[in-house]
C-alpha cells in the first residue's frame, strides 16, 4: 500500500506586472483555516520596501509578511520574497538567499518553485499569475517533475498574459482558472490525499536549486548544459544553453540564469544602451570637430579648418541616423508572443 501524507501544504506563487491585484483578490477568498502556506514571489524593486504584506492581510483572513531566513513552513500563513532575496525551501524551513538573478530577477519565481518542488516533491503546488515575459516556467516544469500539481491565471484574465501564457504554452498544466475561481481549487487540492513518494528529482534539478544557495561561500556546481555562444548580461560570462523539450534556458558559471525570452529582453536593453552610447560618442565628436574648425579658421589654416568641419558633418549625419533608430526602436524592441 503507498503511504500517504495528508495533504499538499505548500503553494507557491510567482507574479510580476499586474500580480498585486490578482494576489489582493486570492487572498480575499481563501478562507481562515485554509491548510496550507502560502509563499509568494512578485518582482519588485530591490531598492526600497515592499507593501505587499499589509495589501494581503487587509485583503483577506490570512496574516501576510516578509519570510525571515531559518523559520519553518506553517499552514494558513502567506510567506513573502523580501525585495532582492530569493527565497527558497529547505527541509521544511525558508532560507534567503542572495545568490545570482534569474531572468534578471531577484526574487525569482523560478528559485521558489524549483527548490519548492526538490524538498516537497508532490506536496507542492504551483501557481504562475500575471506577469511579463516567462520567469516560472521553468520552475512550473520542475514542480510537475516531481510530481506537484500545476496551476496557472487564464491569460485571457490576467492584466500581464505574458507569465501564464508561457506556462502554458511549455508545461503540461493541470489547471487554467481565472482568480476567482483559484482560491476554491487551492483549497480542493490542499485538502487531498496525496502519495508520500515522489518522482526522483533529476540531477539537473538538484545542480539548480543549490545555485540560489550561492551566498554560503561555497563554489556554485559545474554548469549543465554545453556552451551556446552567448555571454550572460549580468557578468559577461559565457551562457550554457539547457533544453528540456521544447524550452530552452541558459546558466553561466556564476549562476546567473535566463530564459530564451528573458535573455533576448536583456540583449535587447544592452543594445539600446550601446547605442544612446554611440549617440554620445558622435555628437561629443562633432562639437569638438567644430571647435577645431573654428580654431584653425582663426589660426588661417583654411585645409584643417574644412577637414574638421568635413568630420563634424559626418558625425552628425551619422548622430541622426542613429537617433532615428532610436526613436522607432527598430532592431532592439523585444519581440514575440510574450515580449508585453
């Protein structure tokens, strides 16, 4: 006979654009005595606080705040990602961490889910709400790994579809409910049995979830993957491309990961900074050109005067083309079905 646990007594959620009211209307309908915890990911600024703990509890019976590293896992409370600490799950018990972006974020959805889903196995669920880009698939893809239960916002609800959209789209979910009807699914699933046992978590999960725990002082694993030719955005390193079916990510050695979506994003941002750059560079280019022709005018040196005023011209004929590819965004504006 398979054992069994009681229920499943974690949820783990991810949002970003749009997240806050769709986490103010979940939390309004989850009922006091709902059996499980509640951890909570919404990208914000890592400078400054976050309200996001006093718009939960006002919102509905259940007491919100920011997790403190080493605390256990408690049902009917909701735990929440400080601004710029990943928060993982270990051994029934939260850690913080400050170890490498994921997507360009910290906290990511990603972090929570993927070590959610090692230490809990088929205890979790995972729910993926609004949001730009794709941060949670992947973590959505290691939960259903090992055996949790999948759950995502109708993008067609959501005010960001982008986030839901790519779960979907790459991971087999088990549920697209909008978020009204959320709160009674999270309580229909929390309060079943489930199997004790769990899938075995693959090598690359385990390799992955003890990345975020890279402020141990400890040097993060090998990279997985092979090299893809890319440098990472936050470090310059060179990115190794992982491929699970048809979803590709990338991890550097420090362990700075990215999806494929988030990745073109990041590239995309560096080239418009590369070229307000080159912007300057011109433009510096002409009025000292100029300041040079006026010099050698006075001086009567007619040759140099025109020579610098020739380089003057071309630099601002070159300073309008570039600023008329900046204002169009063309060549470096995120494209693709999730790039909102």
């Amino acid at each position: 006979m398979v054992p069994l646990v009681p229920h499943r007594d974690l949820v783990v959620v991810g949002a970003s654009a749009g997240g806050v009211e769709a986490l103010r209307t979940l939390a309004a309908s989850l009922p006091e005595s709902f059996p499980a915890a509640l951890a909570v990911v919404l990208h914000v600024s890592p400078y400054g606080g976050s309200a996001l703990p006093a718009i939960l509890s006002r919102a509905g019976p259940l007491p919100a705040r920011h997790v403190e590293h080493g605390e256990a896992v408690k049902p009917g409370q909701v735990y929440i990602a400080p601004p710029d600490f990943h928060l993982i799950v270990h051994d029934g018990h939260f850690a913080l961490s400050r170890g490498p972006r994921e997507n360009g974020h910290r906290p990511a959805a990603d972090v929570l889910f993927r070590t959610a889903a090692r230490s809990l196995g088929s205890r979790v669920v995972g729910v993926v709400l609004s949001g730009a880009l794709d941060d949670g698939t992947a973590g959505l893809a290691a939960i259903r790994e090992r055996g949790g239960v999948t759950v995502v916002q109708d993008p067609a609800e959501a005010t960001y579809p982008a986030m839901p959209a790519s779960a979907k789209a790459h991971v087999p979910v088990d549920h697209v409910v909008t978020t009204k009807e959320m709160a009674s699914l999270l309580v229909r699933l929390c309060t079943e049995e489930v199997e004790a046992t769990a899938p075995n978590a693959s090598s690359l999960l385990r390799k992955e979830a003890a990345v975020a725990a890279f402020d141990n002082g400890e040097p993060g694993p090998e990279p997985a993957g092979s090299p893809a030719g890319f440098s990472c955005p936050d470090c310059n390193g060179v990115l190794y491309e992982i491929r699970a079916g048809d979803l590709f990510r990338y991890r550097c050695r420090v362990g700075h990961a990215w999806s494929a979506e988030s990745l073109l994003a990041q590239q995309s941002l560096a080239l418009e900074s590369a070229l307000w750059m080159a912007l300057r560079s011109l433009e510096e280019k002409a009025e000292l050109s100029r300041q040079l022709a006026e010099r050698a005018s006075a001086r009567g040196s007619k040759l140099s005067g025109d020579r610098f005023r020739s380089a003057a011209d071309e630099a601002m004929h070159a300073a309008a083309l570039l600023r008329e590819m900046l204002e169009s965004g063309a060549g470096f504006a995120p494209t693709g079905p999730h790039a909102s």
